[in-house]
C-alpha cells in the first residue's frame, strides 16, 4: 500500500482474530515506531510484546488492579479477566521518561504517541486490524508494576492487534479547510 494512502485512510479496526501479524509483518509495524519524531535522540518508547498464553496472565494482572479500586461483581470480573482476549497480539507501549534539560517530559510521551501511531499506520498498510486503548489500566501503577515497569516509566497504552473479523469500514471524510488556517499575524 502506497504511504500516503496509508495515511489518508487509516481507522482503527476492533474486531480482531487469530491469526496475529506474521513474522514479517511484525519486523515492518515495529520498524515504523522507530521512526518516530524523538527530539534528542531519546527513543523513550519501549514495548512489551503480549500474545497466547501471557494474555491470560496479563488478564489476571488487570483483575488485580481493578479489585484493588472495587469489588467488582462476578460478570464484571468475567469481563475483566477476558480484556486480553480481544485479540491474539497486544503491544504494551511505554514511555520511558528521562530527565533532559531540553526534552521536557511531555515531549518525550508525544515521541512514545508518534511511536504508537506510526506503528497503527503500518499495520493498516500491511492488512493487520490494529486499535489502541488507553483508559484507567494504562494508569493503573498495579498494572505498571506487574509488567515489570521501572519507576521512570508509564504505560502510553496497549494496542491491539490481528487480524479484521470484516473488512476496515471506510475512514471519515473530513474537510481540510476545517482544520486548517492561515496565519497572517496581523
């Protein structure tokens, strides 16, 4: 697929499938994240891999937070428990923050949000359903601490991957002209 139609017709695709991305496809979507604008040369973005039998676990680790907050009824925990399940490949994105006299924390989290959205660009131009959710385990320091993340770290999101149950529905078709306007500065 041709970038700039990547670019132009990209959504998100929930619905997701065995099979996970290939081998090659993978080596092309994790390619694409390296590219991300990184002031500084920081590279704050590391990613956890998430597929088969880790998703369980991973879904216990989420009722674990999630319990921790409240009780939570037996369908919510039947739920919680199957999160992972949504799709057969999870990415964990995390932005390793780093103190630097000119890349301020923000702008390393919005690297780590190029990283994430270079990386569901290329998924979509390679045929992979991919969609990424953030929310209040991707908050959740339970949750942190059960992947294993380092104090300076925190999870940007989890992004979900495999293959579409349908085909993409057709991306939006929003005016530029309402996005954009030129500033005269008077």
């Amino acid at each position: 697929m041709d970038a700039l139609e990547a670019l132009h017709n990209r959504v998100s695709v929930g619905g997701l499938t065995e099979p996970a991305p290939s081998r090659q496809q993978r080596e092309a979507i994790f390619r694409a994240a390296l590219r991300a604008a990184d002031h500084g040369n920081l590279r704050p973005w590391r990613f956890l891999v998430v597929e088969g039998e880790a998703r369980n676990r991973m879904g216990e680790i989420y009722l674990q937070a999630s319990e921790a907050d409240a009780p939570l009824s037996d369908v919510q925990r039947e739920r919680t428990l199957a999160m992972p399940l949504r799709a057969p490949l999870i990415l964990v994105a995390i932005t390793r923050l780093q103190e630097h006299p000119k890349v301020p924390f923000e702008e390393q989290r919005m690297s780590t949000a190029g990283a994430v959205q270079a990386m569901l660009t290329a998924a979509f131009a390679e045929g992979v359903g991919a969609y990424w959710r953030t929310g209040a385990l991707a908050e959740n320091r339970v949750v942190a601490i059960a992947l294993g993340l380092a104090e300076n770290e925190e999870i940007s999101g989890f992004i979900y991957m495999g293959t579409p149950k349908k085909p993409p529905r057709a991306a939006p078709e929003l005016a530029v002209e309402d996005f954009f306007a030129e500033w005269t500065g008077d």
